[in-house]
C-alpha cells in the first residue's frame, strides 16, 4: 500500500467513525439497537482504485446506482464486499447485475418487477428487491406512487420469484433534514398497511431510508437500511480525481 493509500485510509476510518457515532445517537435517540440498522456506502463519487480499501476500512456493504459502475466495482472486491443497486435497473442489463447483488433497492416499476421475476423463474431462485416509491411526489423521482403500490398488490403478490422484503424512498434535498420527516412517515406507515395485503412469500421488514443529509431522522423514523455516501467519502472523493 502507498503512503497516499495508507493516509487515504486513516481518512476514511476517521469518516466511518464519525458516522457510526451518529448513527448510534439516532439509535439512541430513538431507543433502537445498532444492529437494526445495515450502512450501505454508496460508492459513486469514489475513484475506482478505492474501491479495495473500503472493505479495510469496515465497508463491506456497498452501492452503487449505475449497473455498469457496479459490474466493473464489484470485480474489484471480489469476495470481500457485497453489493446493492440502488439506482434504475433497465431491463436489458438485469441477467448481467443480478447475480452480483444482495438486494436491489430501486425495484420502482411492474415491468422491471415482471422481468425480474421471468428472469429469477428461468434460474430457479428468488431475488431480493425493495419497491421504491416517491413518497415525495417529485416529478424527477422514480418509484410508485403510494396509491399506485396500493392498487399494485394483486400483481406483485403473483410475482413468485421475487421476494419483496420491504420498501425504499429517497427524500428531497432539504436544508433541514426535519422537512424530509414526512417522507419517511409515509414510508413506514404505507409499509404497516401493506403488509398484510401482501403475500407471506414477502415480508416487508426493510425500509431503505436516508442519505448523507438526513439519516438520523430516518433512523428515527424506524429505517433499516442507509445509503450514505458523502458523510462516508466527501473527504477522500475531492482532489482524487473522482467524477460522477
Ligand atoms: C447517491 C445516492 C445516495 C447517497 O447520497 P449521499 O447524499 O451522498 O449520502 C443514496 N441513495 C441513492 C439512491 C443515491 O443515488
């Protein structure tokens, strides 16, 4: 390892630190335990030659949103991380990214659920995916509308490959993550009233909430999953060369 390497890596334990102590004081705040609750670092502002250090470091659940990011990332830990797409998923790069991921967390239409499944029959095993829905009702994002989830549940309970176990959002940019609360009200609470129209061959356990900017609320609010990325890397991802 370079003395650069080496430095780079002191940063990035220094960073998991610091977020590991907010997300404990969240937890704390919220009276949960620590092991409720999975760090997923999101990968997309770091140089590929980092990649290797993140495992060092005490990341070993990664992700990425680009497929074709994540085919050549994931080569690059192989054996040491576990990945998640947490981006859109086109249909034509599904065969390729699904034998690579543990979960893909942006399953946010029925024909990519549906291809999903065709595909995931056609191997004979069941991959795990969390419904995205934009809580927000932003016009940018992706995802389900909660009424159209609701209206969806027939079809997805006949998806029999797939197994859904929770839901994701993505808040809005706010200065002040309190404004991103309701969003992840929103999630949770169309989580509790789904839950029992859905299958049992699902379980909705998971919510896929909060980002860089307002985790703790979402820890608050009950998430299981975090996808943090420039609380993780801010500090290693300027002046090394990293785009995207
Ligand atoms: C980039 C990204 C994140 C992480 O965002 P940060 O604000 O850098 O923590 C989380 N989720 C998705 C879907 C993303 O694209």
């Amino acid at each position: 390892m370079s003395a650069s390497q080496s430095q780079i890596l002191t940063t990035l334990h220094r960073a998991v630190d610091a977020v590991e102590q907010r997300i404990n004081a969240a937890c704390d705040r919220a009276g949960r335990k620590r092991s409720a609750i999975q760090l997923v670092a999101v990968t997309k502002t770091l140089p590929d030659n980092l990649i290797p250090l993140l495992p060092e470091a005490g990341l070993d659940v990664l992700a990425e949103n680009r497929p074709q990011v994540l085919w050549r990332r994931h080569e690059l830990v192989e054996g040491r991380a576990r990945w998640h797409m947490i981006g859109h998923l086109q249909r034509n790069k599904i065969e390729r990214t699904l034998p690579l991921v543990e979960l893909v967390h942006s399953a946010d239409s029925l024909r990519l659920l549906s291809a999903i499944n065709q595909l995931a029959l056609s191997q004979g095993h069941r991959v795990r995916v969390l419904i995205e829905v934009n809580t927000s009702g932003e016009e940018n994002k992706g995802g389900f509308a909660p009424n159209d989830l609701e209206r969806n549940i027939a079809a997805i309970n006949d998806l029999r490959a797939v197994h859904v176990c929770g839901l994701m959002t993505m808040a809005p940019l706010e200065e002040d993550p309190e404004h991103c609360r309701p969003c992840f009200w929103e999630l949770r609470r169309l989580r509790d009233s789904l839950a029992s129209a859905l299958a049992p061959a699902h379980s909705l356990t998971e919510l896929s909430m909060g980002m860089s900017n307002d985790f703790e609320v979402a820890i608050e609010e009950g998430a299981t999953l975090v996808r943090i990325g420039s609380a993780l890397f801010g500090d290693v991802a300027t002046g090394s060369g990293a785009s995207g």
